[in-house]
C-alpha cells in the first residue's frame, strides 16, 4: 500500500542498503557529486518476462488454480501466463488499483485470504496462489482452502531443488520453523538459519552459493534455473510443477509436514531508537541466566520443546516475535517466557499477529 512504498536500490548487480545508503545521503546532502550525464532507454519487458517465467514450467496433470493478485502488479502478466499453462484457471482482483479496495495485499495474513479460500473451495480447486502489492511475496492455500506459510512452503519447494542439488545449502531467517531446517536436512540440505532481510538474504545466497532462500515473509529467492530474486509469479509456478508433477496433492504434501503448535509473527510498536535497545537488554539478561541463545538476528531462545524468538524490525518502529512448541502446553510456556522477557525492559505483548513486510 502507499504508505509502505519505496524502491530497492542495487550497485551493479549486487544489493545496496543499510549503512550504504546512509552514506550516500549524506554525500548527496553535503553535495559530494560528481557531475556527468547518463541516458535512459525504454524497453517492452512483458512478453519477454512471461516467456521466461514460463520456460522452467514443467507440464504436469491439469490442475484447478485460483489466483488472487490483490489489485496488485502481477495483475498485468497473470492472464498471459495462465493462457498458456494446462488445467482451469480463475483469477480474482487483476485489475491494478494502488487504492487495494478488495482487501490489504500482504498474502501472508489469514484476513487478507478469505476471498481466496472462498473461492478455492467454490471452484474444488486444487492450489490457491496470493500475491502482495509489487509481486515478490506469495501466498498460498491447499485444497482444502488451509494456509502453507512461508516455512512450510520453503520446505516443499527445499525438496524439489534438493533433488538435483544435493548437499546445496538452502537458506531461511530466523522466523522460520524448525520443522523447516530439520525437513532440509532430511532431505540430504544444508540448512542455514539467517538473518531477515531481502538484500541481507541475497548477499549470504551468494557467498554460500545457495540455490534456494525464502522468509516467513513470503519472500521466496530461487537462484535454481532462476536469478536469485524474489519473484513471486515464478515461485507460483514452481509450485504448480511440483503439485502437477505428483500424485499428492499440496493438501496431503502440508499433512506430512510434521505440525507443531506456533504463534504467527507478531508485531508491536517500539520506538525507533528504543527498538535494538530492547532486545539487547533481553539478550543480556538470558546470556547471565545461560539460556540456549542464537543472536544471528535478535534472540532466538532455543528450549526443550521449542523456541521463541525476539527482534528488532529492519525497516519499521516495531519489535518482532514468535514462538513455537511441541503442544500447546509448552506454547503457553514460551509465550509467558517471552512476555516476561519483555516485561522486565518496560515492554507489554501484543495480541493482533501479522506477519509485516
């Protein structure tokens, strides 16, 4: 939506954020130029986007489809590529309205999905496809109209690739499930839990020349027969190959997943200069008390049923949280721990989940 709207910057082909871009506002500011004059061409990328996300599609049994693109960009391309893909296609809020007057186009939050499961179930569709506003977060629903979040999805996607890398490294912040990492490993990964982040998720790809990336977020890096960036179109086509391409469904594919009991992401106001205080005051106290800390991104609080986890957002005024357990027992645990974690650095839980951007 407008309000979260900005641009990514690249130096090259490599990302360029965090202190960078700091230091160029203050060369700008202190008018550090140099001058000189560059151009600007326009070129037509539709047809030759659609062809190239459509080359790594893999023809499979036809399925039903549902796609939701929000109001959002992937409204411009999506009929062009389900004209050329089998089974029956439907697609709701093509048209492009930076206003979203559907729903809020963040595909990771069960609100924003309601549409999409109706549907799903209306058309006995077999997979249900959202995206956000700009296309480079996805969403998506089994059969039965059920939510994958983003581990789950990674760990399905992590399978596939696998196969024809084994031993790669496959990449996921710490948001993510443990279920996540022990699913890589057993499939014969690498996996490595890292911080949130898309230019910080990009740049560790590289150095681990790992062919596969993704978030709690929904943002998805293949750079298996892709690029290496978020693009959530392609990420729904490699989905639909593996679906197509089997004789389960994505519903039974969830149901294997092992399914522990967790917290979406929860988000909470804190003020800007306060934010990275918090949680090195937390870190602090559980490092005295000997706890099983990762500090990769925040503190990741690892227990013997489970974990939670705290940390400051990279580029809002809010603190992030989640936890997970075996059962709901030891959820109730970890939420009590984590609330008083907070508690103790003046800082009261919230009760709404999303899980942001």
């Amino acid at each position: 939506p407008p309000d979260y709207n900005g641009f990514k910057m690249m130096f090259g082909k490599k990302p360029f954020y965090g202190a960078d871009i700091q230091k160029l506002g203050a060369m700008s500011k202190a008018g550090d130029v140099d001058k000189g004059a560059g151009s600007i061409s326009e070129r037509p990328v539709k047809d030759a986007y659609v062809a190239r996300v459509l080359r790594d599609f893999k023809p499979g049994r036809p399925l039903k489809v549902v796609w939701d693109t929000g109001h959002g960009a992937m409204g411009v391309v999506v009929r062009d590529i389900i004209s050329k893909l089998p089974g029956e296609h439907t697609v709701l809020f093509e048209r492009v309205d930076g206003t979203f007057p559907a729903h809020h186009p963040d595909p990771t939050v069960e609100k924003n999905l309601l549409d999409l499961r109706a549907a799903v179930k209306e058309k006995g569709a077999d997979v249900g496809i959202a995206f956000d506003g700009d296309g480079d977060r996805i969403g998506a629903l089994d059969g039965q109209g059920r939510i994958l979040w983003g581990d789950q999805l990674l760990a399905i996607w992590a399978r596939d690739v696998l196969k024809e890398r084994p031993g790669s490294t496959i990449i996921a912040d710490v948001k993510a499930s443990q279920v996540l990492f022990d699913e890589v490993a057993a499939a014969g990964g690498k996996p490595l839990m890292w911080k949130t982040g898309h230019s910080i998720l990009k740049v560790k790809m590289a150095e681990e020349k790992s062919p596969l990336a993704g978030e709690m977020s929904g943002h998805v890096f293949f750079a298996d027969h892709w690029y290496g960036f978020d693009d959530a179109m392609y990420a729904g086509i490699r989905l639909l190959n593996i679906v197509g391409g089997s004789a389960d469904t994505l519903a039974a594919m969830r149901d294997r997943l092992p399914q522990p009991v967790n917290t979406p992401e929860l988000r909470f106001d804190c003020d800007e200069d306060r934010k990275f205080k918090v949680v090195d005051e937390v870190k602090e106290r559980l490092k005295k008390a000997k706890a099983d800390v990762n500090d990769v991104d925040g503190v990741r609080v690892s227990t013997g049923d489970g974990w939670w986890l705290l940390r400051a957002s990279n580029t809002q005024a809010v603190l992030v949280a989640r936890c997970e357990a075996k059962d709901q027992s030891g959820l109730d645990r970890l939420m009590a721990e984590l609330r008083a974690a907070l508690s103790a650095s003046g800082v009261a839980m919230p009760d709404e989940p999303s899980a942001g951007h």
